[in-house]
C-alpha cells in the first residue's frame, strides 16, 4: 500500500497536470480563435469594397454594359489597385481590389451565376446565394483556405456574389508552433511540479513521522516519554491530545496496578485463614459426611482462590515492570517431574532432547511448565507428550496433547487474560483463562515467546521459548 506522502504527492501531480493541460487546451484554443477573428475581420475588410454605384473617378468604363465583368487598369499613382465592375439594366456593382484580388461573381435573374469568373469555392458562393453571408473553408490549390461569400443586391435582385479568400496556412502553423510549446513544457512543469511536491509534503510530513517514531519508543504502560509537542501546528496540537490521553490511559492503569496488587495481598490473608481451617476440619475424624463434602469443596475453592491471586500478583508486577528473571541453576529433568507428578491425570511422557542443566529462573521454568501441562492434562484423551530442547541460549518447551484440539476463530485470542475458548464449560475444569497469558508475559519477560499450533480433531501443541544461559 502507498504512503501517505505518495498518494499526497501523486494527487498534487494529478492535480497540477490537469490544471496545466486545461489551460494549456484554453490557451491553444483562445489563440486559434483570435488568430480565425482577424482573418474573418480582413475577409470582410475586403468584401466590404463591393458596392452598388458608379466605378470612381478615374476609372471611366469603356464600351457598352458588359455582360460580364470586367477589370480596368488605375492609371497614375492608383496602379496598385484596380477596379472590377458589373453593369446590369438597373444598376452597376464596383469592387476595388487591392492585393489579393477578391472575385465578382455575376447573377442572371433566375438566380444562378451567369457564365464568367469561376469562383474560388464554388461551394462557399452556392450557400451565399442562400444565406447572404458566408465564411467557409476549403481545401484550395495552395492548401487550406478560408473564404468569404456575400450577396449583393439592388432593386429587389441578386445582382452578384463576391467572394474573397484567404490561406488557413499561418493560422495553423502558429497554433502548431503554440502546441509544440505546450507539449515541451508541460512536462518540465509536471516534473518541477512532481519534485517541488514531494519536497513540501516530504516536509509537511516530517512531524508526523516524528510522532510515528516517538508513539514507537513509548512505554508500554505510558508512564514514561511522551509525544513532541513542538510549535503550535496541527500536528503539535495532535501530540498534546495524544499526551493527555496517555496521561490518562498511564494514571488509570497505574491506578488498576494498585488495585490489584493491593487487593491480591488483602485476599491472601483471608484466603490463607479458610484453607487453614478447612484442612484441620478435614483431618478431624469424627467431622460427619454431609459436613465433610462441604469442608471439601471449601478446602478447594480455597487453592483455587489461592492460585488466582498469585496469577493476579504475577501479572501485576509483569504489568508495573517488576517480572525480573531470578539466576539460578536449573535441573530441568526433576524439575517437570515434580510438575507431572502434582497434576496427574492421562499419561504424560517427557522427553529431554538436550539441555538437562541451565542457568536460569526455576520458577518462571515451572510456571510455564505448569500452566501449559495442565491445560493439555485437562482436554487430552489418553496421552501428553513434553519435549525439552536446548539451543545456544534459547530454551523451548514444547507441550502436546490429543486432545479435540482448538477451533481457527479462538486460537489467535488464546493468550489474551480470562479469554476461555469455551465460554459455557464449568471453572473447575476451564480454569480463570489466566494460565496461557501468564504463559505469554513469562516467555516476553525472559525473551521468548509462546507459539500454538491447533486443529480440530488433531490436537493442540503449544511451544514456549525462554532466553536462558547454559
């Protein structure tokens, strides 16, 4: 998945090129119709000289009405400009013509052009006779051409069509020329664009991953470092409101911390009172039976109660970051023996694969020991099976059980506190959901791990790893 800073980078870029490619487009388009405007304007400039009247002075006509036009050379200083004129019964047309010569296009009465000059664009002067005025291009001799027709009439008739030309040639270039440009720079814009944006956002991002790499280096209980806080931004604002939450979240686990740790030494005393008391009722001879169930069950509730607070106690020092390891030698052959021999149940086989003796913390070894043997003692069938395996400083305990094994959906939640797969079935065969989490804090606090492997119907095999020395 991208970065923020790439999607942020890449959509300015999105951004920047569409904004450049529409007014680059505009621009391209804004200039072809300024450049087709002063063509259309020097168009009708020049069909504007045809007019009804006399030819000026100077330009006397010669001979009868001619039936069809005729041009007439200026004498003098007017030899750069000649004179076209069309006699008809009612009237005369004259059209002066300076460089690039228009065409006067003669009309009987029935409305078609009498035979004559042939026009530039025959197509462009049909539709005039209809329209009266008409800008149309062409493709001509000499390449794209823009023309203009227009009718000229007197008393009631069409008397003739002028029609001027011009090339399209130059419009086009400049406008290709004006693309080239934009093709060019475009991309150079892109690029400057593309690189300018990375650098802001590259910056803009800079507290953020500031934050991200201190949020990484926070005490897991929040009651150390805390966020940058530096400048007044929204990213300073953002640290503050994140350092206020942790000021809380780390007051009330602290709180809660206190709670347990106070109220498992409160409840030791009281527990340690009713299996005192229980244990003598029960060595009393002549306690009757009906009393002697209820003193058992006393007697039991009293170790499971025990038990639970010296989990409680344990997890709250792992949480207060008081779980030190303890070096001690550790023989682990006696050590699981004597663990095996306190849960009992369906046959559990133990088999050391090497590292008899280690330097260690015996009672976090039979701790995990314990808890992981006497979860698969209580759902095996028939067989248990525990192997030992030293490795350079890495002691691994792997447990394993034929059990019904563990569904998909609970196996990634096994380790988290009082989470029981099976919600419905009883405490005094469930346990608290306390033994595989302690497992879990034990195997981080010596540098290990715990890893289970589970299928239905197959059993369950769990592993936990502890940093030792040999």
């Amino acid at each position: 998945m991208k970065s923020v800073r790439a999607k942020l980078t890449l959509f300015t870029i999105m951004l920047v090129a569409l904004a450049i490619g529409a007014t680059g487009l505009l621009v391209s388009l804004r200039v072809r119709a300024n450049l087709m405007a002063e063509l259309d304007r020097q168009l009708e400039q020049v069909v504007a000289e045809a007019k009804l009247g006399a030819p000026s002075e100077g330009f006397p006509p010669t001979g009868p009405p001619p039936e069809v036009p005729a041009s007439v050379g200026a004498p003098g200083a007017l030899q750069d400009r000649q004179l076209e004129f069309l006699r008809s019964d009612q009237d005369q047309v004259t059209l002066n013509l300076s460089t690039t010569e228009p065409r006067l296009l003669p009309v009987d009465p029935d409305g078609s052009f009498r035979p004559g000059p042939v026009a530039d664009d025959p197509a462009g002067a049909e539709a005039a006779l209809k329209a009266g005025n008409e800008f149309h291009d062409y493709a001509g001799s000499l390449g794209p051409m823009r023309s203009l027709s227009r009718r000229i009439q007197g008393h009631g008739k069409v008397l003739a069509v002028v029609q001027a030309s011009r090339p399209l040639g130059p419009v086009q270039h400049q406008v290709a020329d004006l693309n080239r440009a934009l093709a060019m720079t475009i991309p150079i814009a892109l690029i400057i664009a593309a690189i300018s944006g990375a650098a802001l956002i590259g910056g803009a991002m800079r507290p953020l991953r500031k934050l991200a790499d201190a949020a990484q280096h926070l005490d897991a209980d929040l009651s150390g470092s805390r966020l940058p806080a530096q400048g007044s931004d929204e990213f300073a604002e953002l640290a503050k409101t994140f350092n206020a939450a942790f000021d809380r979240t780390a007051a009330a686990f602290a709180q809660l911390e206190r709670f347990t740790g106070d109220a498992g030494h409160e409840l030791r005393t009281p527990i340690a009172a009713i299996k005192s008391n229980s244990s003598y009722l029960l060595h009393l001879a002549d306690l009757p039976p009906e009393s002697r169930e209820a003193v058992t069950s006393i007697d039991r509730s009293a170790d499971r109660m025990a038990r639970l607070v010296d989990d409680l106690l344990l997890l709250a020092r792992h949480d207060a970051g008081k779980l030190e390891p303890v070096w001690e030698p550790v023989q682990i052959e006696p050590l699981l023996q004597e663990v095996v021999d306190q849960l009992g149940g369906p046959e559990v086989e133990v088999c050391i694969e090497s590292g008899r003796t280690f330097t260690g913390d015996p009672d976090a070894v039979r701790r995990v020991a314990a808890n992981l043997i006497s979860n698969a003692v209580r759902y095996a069938q028939s067989h248990v099976k525990v192997r030992v395996r030293l490795e350079g400083d890495l002691l691994t305990l792997s447990v394993s059980d034929d059990g019904s094994g563990i569904a998909p959906e609970h196996l990634a939640r096994l380790g988290e506190r009082f989470y029981r797969a099976d919600s419905a079935r009883a405490r005094d065969s469930g346990g608290f959901g306390l033994g595989l989490a302690i497992v879990k804090e034990l195997c981080a606090a010596h540098g290990g791990a715990l890893t289970l492997e589970s299928r239905p119907g197959t059993g369950t095999t769990a592993s936990a790893t502890l940093r030792v020395r040999p």
